[in-house]
C-alpha cells in the first residue's frame, strides 16, 4: 500500500466517512470564540442574530454571517427569549438562494427546533464513476474518501449525534496546534476569498519501477470556493508564483499555477482543485497536469478503462471510501522477503456505511497469483496481526500505543476467505467499537496538542 493510502485507510477504519459529521469547509473549522473574540464581537444570540440576519455586503461580512448562523444553531441553550425571532431568521436565510448561507441555516434551524441533522450526501457511484475519471488509465494505486453523508443514511440516531460530538472534541485538540500566526493568516484568508468547502479527495500514482522519484502523481479536490477571489489572494501573497489562466471546453475558467518545485496547481471553475507532479523530479509537472484535464474531456483514456477498472466494478455503489492498486513487481518482491511472504497484485479496501445509524463495513478483497499465494495470505494474517499485539504489550502505556493495540484487536476479527485465487474478508464495525476507537483516537490527539 502506498504511503499516500495511509491516510485514507485511518479514515476509513475510523468510519468517518458517509457520517457528514466531519468538518469539510473553512467555517465549520473556524474555533468560534477565537474568531469573536479577535473580532471584538460578543458572542450573544441578539448580536449574533443581526450579524446572521443581516444581508452582507462584502466576503467579510458574508463569511461572518456563516459563523453568526453556526453560533446559534450549536447555542440553542443560550437563545432565551430571542428563540422565536432565531426561528424565523433561520426559515428565511433556509429558504434563500443557494449557496453557503443557506447549507448553514438549515443545519441551524434544525437545532432549534429539535429535529434530525439533514447533511449534504454524495450519490452513489460517486466513487466508482467519477471520483477516478480524471486519472490516467496507467495508475497503480488509487484512493478517494468522501466527507459527505452516504445516500440514506440517517443523521438522528442517538449514535450519531454522539459520534459528531466526539469529531468535534479531536477536531479542538487539533485546533490547540494551531499557532497563532497561521490562524491569523487563516481568518485573513476567510475574510478575503470567503469559504472554501472540500467534499471529495481522490489520489492516483503511476510508479516508474526503474527511475524511484519519477512517479507520476495525480490528485483531485472537488467542493466549492470562488475561483477569481482565491487568484487575486494567492497573486497576493505569493508573487513569485507563476500563473496560467485559460478558458475550458464549457467556458469555466482554468487556472495553473506553478511553483519552483513539484505539483503544479490547477482550479477549475468554482468547485474543483487538480494537482500533478512526480515524485522528484521538478520538469514535466504542467504536462501531466495538461494530460489529466485531456482524460477529463475524453481526449485520453481514463483510470476507469484502464487495470484498475475491473476493481472499481466489485466496489459497493455506496462506498464512502476506496483504496485500490495493482502492487508493482518490485515491491511485491520486497514484500515477498516480509514475514507474510506474499501479497496480492491486486487489491481493494472500501468502506460502506450500512445506512441505519448502527455501524459501517470494511471490505478487502485480494487478487492472488494462485490458490495457494492465496490460501498463504488468508492463513497467515491473524498470525502477523497477534504479532504486532505481542510487541505492543512491551511498549510503554502511552494513548498511541493504546489505540494501536485496539486497532490490532479489531482488524484481528477479520476473518479472511478465499475464492480460488481471491482473499477476501469483512469486518463489521460496531457503532460501540466506532466510539472506542475516536475515544482513543482523542486521547492521543489531545496527548501530542498537550505535550
């Protein structure tokens, strides 16, 4: 598995994805009290009414006004008797035109008024379908994670709301990293370009087995920003940038943008970010982006024809998360010398969650040389897992050793089968295992932000 699928596996086995509980846009980031306080605004449900209620003027005030409406949906308990006046403010703001204040009302109202959380969702195949379509059809390894909510899934389950929560308290420890002149430059930021949300990461790598550092390295962003007030900051603050701007097929703008070193930066109109380099090498980066945006208007063959194709096919249409690859011959020979002994040539990691509020599924599926390669893997890997459960029992009691070893005991329960040549298992995470694992995901969090 690539070190860029490192990642996306830890969010995976977490289950944050198909939730919409974790934060994706600069607002929902925002430490609200910071903010107020550096602003000289008073966190009161009268002034936060009237900074939400009324129509901005400027990015500042627009991005202000997406704080004022989270205030007083997360502060339900402190709108005393401007409760009513809250009600009516937000059912008007949820009704507006579309766009970020609107998201942000809903939500709120919502909280007043008791009611379940309605999130934004990804349709299905989002994964399978689009995610990729941008990449090359010679990428090897590939992932993609999507914040979004998965299609159906019900947001006011008592676990649910519980699992926000507990998103919420790792994202303050987090937040405590923050020095204070980068959130300094992050408010400067929101206050001149505006919100930016992300819904959808997806990477793809094409290896070059004879030249190490020459890998071509491709990454897509996809949610919302405004393209020409992001430019006009960067132009900005970064002068010594070098900018490219053209026209797409559809008329959206395109924007380059090339540093001294690896990736080159692409903005596509309003909602999409590409970036392409290789792994060293500092020539070529612009054209492999220029070959990523010829895949996306059909000019070159995508990912989606290409070896990795066949896979996305076995993928779940609800999936919130893939990890797939076909494992290049030199590192399945390095791998051959581990105390596996053999890895698949092809594999799959996914996540679905199940739709009901009670839980989500791993599933991994490994493409073998031979029935035996096979049956070594599926035989072998709750052996190498007790192992790494043996090592840690010597380790000092530290909270990352701790989640460590619950790691381990959980992807010990996987059973792995095998089909002729196939590995494949499942495991099923309980909405009890889920909250075990953010807990001790949040002592260690809250371990390396308190020293």
């Amino acid at each position: 598995m690539s070190f860029a699928a490192a990642p996306v596996f830890l969010v995976l086995l977490l289950g944050l994805g198909g939730s919409g509980h974790v934060p994706h846009d600069l607002a929902s980031f925002i430490e609200l009290n910071d903010y107020f306080t550096r602003g000289s605004i008073e966190a009161k449900a009268d002034n936060l009414l009237r900074v939400a209620a009324r129509p901005p003027t400027d990015v500042k005030e627009s991005f202000g006004q997406l704080l004022a409406i989270r205030w007083l949906g997360e502060n339900t308990d402190q709108l005393g008797e401007q409760k009513d006046a809250v009600r009516k403010a937000l059912q008007q703001l949820a009704q507006g035109p579309e766009g970020f204040a609107r998201d942000y009302a809903q939500i709120a109202l919502a909280r007043v008024e008791g009611k379940p959380l309605t999130h934004r969702t990804f349709a299905r195949d989002n994964l399978r379908k689009d995610a990729f379509a941008w990449f090359p059809e010679q990428v090897q390894i590939a992932g993609a994670f999507d914040f979004r909510a998965a299609p159906g899934q019900k947001t006011g389950a008592a676990h649910e709301q519980a699992l926000g929560k507990q998103i919420k308290d790792i994202q303050a420890h987090f937040q405590k990293l923050i020095p204070t002149p980068a959130k300094d430059e992050m408010y400067i930021f929101a206050e001149t370009v505006g919100n930016v949300r992300i819904d959808r990461l997806s990477f793809g790598i094409i290896y070059d087995a004879e030249n190490r550092g020459n890998e071509q390295i491709f990454a897509r962003g996809t949610g919302r920003f405004d393209h020409k007030r992001l430019v006009d900051y960067l132009r900005q603050t970064l002068p010594n940038l070098k900018f490219d701007e053209k026209k797409g097929p559809r008329g959206e703008p395109i924007t380059f943008i090339t540093f001294e070193q690896p990736p080159t930066f692409v903005l596509i109109g309003d909602a999409e970010v590409l970036i392409a380099g290789h792994g060293v090498r500092k020539e070529g980066n612009s054209e492999l982006a220029e070959l990523a945006l010829a895949v996306r208007d059909g000019k070159k063959p995508s990912m989606l024809k290409g070896p990795l194709g066949k896979l996305l096919e076995e993928a779940a249409p609800e999936a919130s998360g893939l990890i797939l690859g076909e494992i290049p011959a030199i590192a399945r020979a390095e791998l051959a010398r581990t105390p596996v002994g053999v890895t698949p040539h092809q594999f799959t990691l996914e996540c679905a969650r199940d739709g009901t509020g009670e839980g989500f599924a791993l599933r991994f599926r490994g493409h073998m040389d031979n029935e035996a390669d096979a049956k070594r893997l599926a035989g072998s890997f709750k052996d190498l897992v007790k192992t790494g459960l043996d090592e840690i029992k010597n380790q000092p009691q530290r909270p990352e050793i701790e989640l460590a070893k619950l790691v381990l005991e959980t992807i010990q329960e996987v059973d792995l089968k095998t089909e002729a040549t196939k590995v494949i298992g499942e495991l099923r995470i309980a909405p009890e295992t889920q909250k075990n694992l953010l807990e001790k995901t949040g002592e260690a969090v809250k371990k390396a932000t308190d020293g």
